[in-house]
C-alpha cells in the first residue's frame, strides 16, 4: 500500500473513530451528540438559501443573517457581570452592558468564579475553567456555552460589536431623526463582506434603547399578498439540499414541508434552512479554533456514519413549524400594510418613541434563535442556538429586563423542549429584527424562482422605498473591529493567567 492510500485509509478511519468519540465544543454534560463539524467551513451548497441570498449577520456566516452564520444577528450570549445569566453586554443595545443580573427562581443563576484583574475589572469562569464573561475598562466580553464570544465597547462615541469566533461584527451610529424617533446604522462586517442596516430606535420603559429593523424597502403591496395568501394548489418544491453537509448533519432535527400551500411555508423552510446553515457554519469555526483533531463531516458523510444514537434525536415538529409560518404571515401582513401607506417613506414607523419594541407584540409570541443566548433550566446552565424556536410566555420584564420564555425546538446539545428560561428583551427584539431581515431575504430570493421549479408567478415583485434613506457605511468599521478584537484577546490572556494563580477576591458564587 503505498503512502498516499495508506494516508488516505488512517484519514477515513480516524474520522470514523472521532466522529464518535469527539463531544460538540463546550458541552459539559456527558450527553451523546452527533459529530462535531469540519475544521474548515465548507463552500456553500448552490441550492442553499445562504448561496442563492447570503443572510445578513449571523454570525458565523454573517453572521447577522441577523447570523448568523448566517445573521447577521448578534451573537448574544450575555453575562458579562458575574452571576448574570443572559443581561450583560447586549449588542446593539445601550446601557445594558456590565449590570449585574439576577436569574429568576425558575433558572438560578449558574455556578462559576470570579476573579480580579490586577489592570482593573473582572472576570468570570465556569466551573470548567471556561471564560463566562470580563469586564474590563469599558469592554464587555461573554462568551456562550457553546464557545461564541461577544464583545462590546464604545470607540469614538460608535458602539463596536464583534460577535461569533472573531470573524463578524458591526459598528452602530446614530444615523436620523424624524418625528421624535431616531435611527442608527449598523455598518456590518462579515466575511470580508460590508453592508449596511437600519434601525429605529424605542425608548420604552424608562430605558434607551431598543432597536428595531426598519426595511431599506418594501414590496409593492401586492407581492406580499402573494406571499401570504393560499396558492391555487399546493406545490412540490426541490430544494437540491441532499448533498449538503448541514443538512445532512440536522437531518435528525428538521425536515423541510412535503408541499407548500403558500409562500410563507415556503419561507419558513427557507430561513429555517438560513439558520442551521449558520448554526453549522457556527460549530464548524469553534471546532476549527478549538480541536485541530475535529473529524471532517463531509467525509463522515461519504461514508454514511452519521452516529447519532437513536435517543440523542430531536425533531422540530410540523405543529411548532406551522406557529412559525403563522408568524411569518402576520409579519407580511403588517408589511403589506407599511407599503400600503400613502408616502410610506415619510409615514411608516412615525410611532411615538417611547412605544414598546417589536418583540413585546402580546401577538407574536415566536420567535427563531439567530445567535447563542446562554441561560440556565432547573439551575443548570444551557444555550439556544441558531434554528432553536421559542415561545414568550410573559409579557412583562423583570426587573432585570428578562422574559420566559418557552423551548418549542430545540438541538440535543441546547436547552431541552418544554423548559422555561429567561431570555433578555435585548435577545428577543434582536432575534424579532433578524426574522424580519430574513424574511426579506426569503422574499428576494422568492422573487428570482417564482414562476420556475413549480412555483407559482407573483403579480408583482417591485419595490418601493423603506422608512429613511439608505445610509452610507462606515469605512473605519473593519479596523475598529479588529482593535476590538485584539484587545479582547489581551484581556482574555490576563483573565487566564489570573484565575491560573488564583486571581483576587471575587470567589465562588
């Protein structure tokens, strides 16, 4: 055997070996899992939402799809303060970061160490030696159960979110003002890709701010009642998925509608499939960071070893993926009714400010993860990821600007089906805005098919102009990520060193 063969032969059968026994990044519970992704993230499959329409920030692919990652979203696993589980360090959102938060009874707040830093500040460890957060002059860092880290500072009076494994982040300005409410911009930077959104600002409750997307344009009105209105007949539609490593790696969690009796079934597979995307996109980079010996999935794929133990499976049920389609109807509604304003460039979103955010909308209660949120279930710390879907249970935040929320479907790794867990306000409106940058996504891309595959011809697929004019992006805002970055790698290097020689005061909590 010559050595090449016999390389390639110890390749296939130390994935084989490690595809078993190598637990997903940051697990710490001794539960079976399916293998953990490459070391390298795979190029997109031509038949994906993420290559046919790269989502916005979502963080690993954005990653702000909202995502990532896809979303762009921001990567949220908050708890920068000791003992808080998800409050601190919210991206985007000013004046949350560094509180100290106090879990409910229902999800005490988890276990870790806190030590001092000897250049000020503090940082706080798991009970596994793992980062939970720092806080150091000015810059809040979380890192999620998972692995994900995100980071938010101020520079020069912008507000800097790097989110992810370091390779997506954004840079948020305030941008317009119009009848008592202002927008910011967020220049994004994914990927060696720039782009820019919109959001409105909602100082409710006392607090600022909270943002919501506010669309660069609208369809005309009649595309969205295409989209939400029932097809002539239900149609078949070939997504081209199979060959696709995340797909065959969630396989066990999600599978796409037989038929599509509208396009927002339609649309609900589209950016469901958007999320896993980034969510295996996700745990392809933490790998690669974390496990040079991280067994290749598509190799395991070739070879039909997918070990994924019959009583590790979970599975998205149709009923919660059809609360999902009802929610992306009413959204389309509420759209269509924006772009049915008279002069919706000038009227549209002219609400009072102080108005509640989006996501406490007592008529959208689901919501789909975009980025990691860690929280804690029956006093064990746990994480949403990207593709989880939730239901909001109160409508009233705590004290500590956290909601329950309900796990509707969810990943095995991830915060089981039917546990109760606070999630942030902060986390569900960024959630609630990469939907709706999603769902424009899904209906561009909607617009390019109709007509083809089977799919019915829209009436109408033209656009018109979104709330505020399109703001230019932010030209400094790669290299004020990569500051960020590299300072935050400085201080995790001295919270390690600290908590090696037993840091200063904090203690155990």
């Amino acid at each position: 055997m010559n050595s090449i063969t016999t390389a390639s032969f110890l390749r296939k059968a130390a994935v084989l070996l490690l595809a078993v026994a190598v637990p997903v990044v940051g697990q710490q519970k001794n539960t079976k899992s399916s293998p953990p992704p490459k070391t390298s993230t795979p190029a997109p499959h031509p038949s994906t939402p993420a290559a046919t329409h790269p989502a916005p920030a979502n963080n690993a692919a954005r990653p702000g799809m909202s995502n990532n990652a896809s979303r762009p979203g921001t990567t949220s696993n908050k708890a920068s303060s000791p003992g808080a589980t998800n409050n601190a360090a919210r991206p985007g959102m000013g004046g949350n970061a560094g509180r100290t938060g106090t879990a409910s009874a229902m999800t005490r707040t988890a276990p870790g160490k806190t030590v001092a830093l000897k250049s000020g500040g503090t940082a706080n460890f798991r009970p596994n030696g793992q980062i939970r957060s720092i806080n150091s002059h000015g810059m809040q860092i979380s890192h999620g159960f998972h692995g994900s880290r995100t980071i938010v500072s101020t520079h020069n009076g912008a507000r800097v979110v790097s989110t992810g494994w370091g390779h997506g982040g954004y840079v948020q300005h305030a941008y317009f003002a119009r009848g008592g409410r202002t927008y910011v911009s967020r220049t994004y930077v994914v990927g060696g890709r720039t782009y820019v959104n919109v959001y409105r600002s909602y100082g409710w409750g006392g607090y600022c701010c909270y943002y919501g997307w506010a669309p660069a344009y609208y369809w005309h009105p009649v595309y969205y009642g295409w989209a939400y209105n029932p097809w002539p007949a239900p149609v078949y539609y070939g997504w081209g998925w199979g060959g696709a490593p995340w797909y065959g790696y969630y396989g066990p969690y999600w599978a796409p509608y037989p038929v599509y009796p509208s396009a927002a079934f339609w649309l609900t597979d589209w950016m469901i499939a958007a999320s896993l995307q980034a969510a295996y996109a996700a745990q392809v980079e933490a790998n690669a960071q974390l496990s040079p010996l991280a067994p290749d999935l598509e190799l395991v794929a070739s070879l039909g070893a997918f070990p994924v133990p019959d009583e590790a499976k979970v599975t998205m049920t149709k009923e919660v993926k059809d609360q999902l389609a009802e929610e992306i109807k009413a959204q389309l509604a509420a759209d269509q009714a924006d772009a049915s304003k008279s002069g919706n460039a000038s009227s549209a979103g002219q609400a009072a400010s102080n108005e509640p955010p989006p996501a406490l909308n007592p008529k959208r209660p689901i919501f789909v993860v975009n980025d990691e949120v860690s929280t804690t279930a029956d006093g064990e710390e746990c994480s949403l990821t990207q593709g989880d879907i939730i239901s909001r249970t109160s409508e009233t935040p705590d004290g500590d600007k956290n909601l329950q929320v309900k796990v509707l479907a969810s990943k095995k790794t991830d915060c089981a089906v039917g546990k109760q867990v606070a999630v942030s306000l902060d986390d569900l409106q960024e959630m609630r805005n990469h939907l709706r940058e999603q769902l424009s996504n899904g209906m561009d891309e909607l617009s390019k098919k109709q007509g083809t595959g089977g799919l019915p011809k829209a009436p109408d697929t033209g656009k018109q102009d979104g709330e505020v004019p399109a703001p230019a992006a932010d030209s400094t805002a790669a290299k004020a990520l990569q500051d960020q970055q590299t300072a935050a790698d400085q201080a995790e290097a001295e919270a390690k060193q600290a908590n090696a020689s037993g840091g200063t005061g904090g203690g155990q909590q």
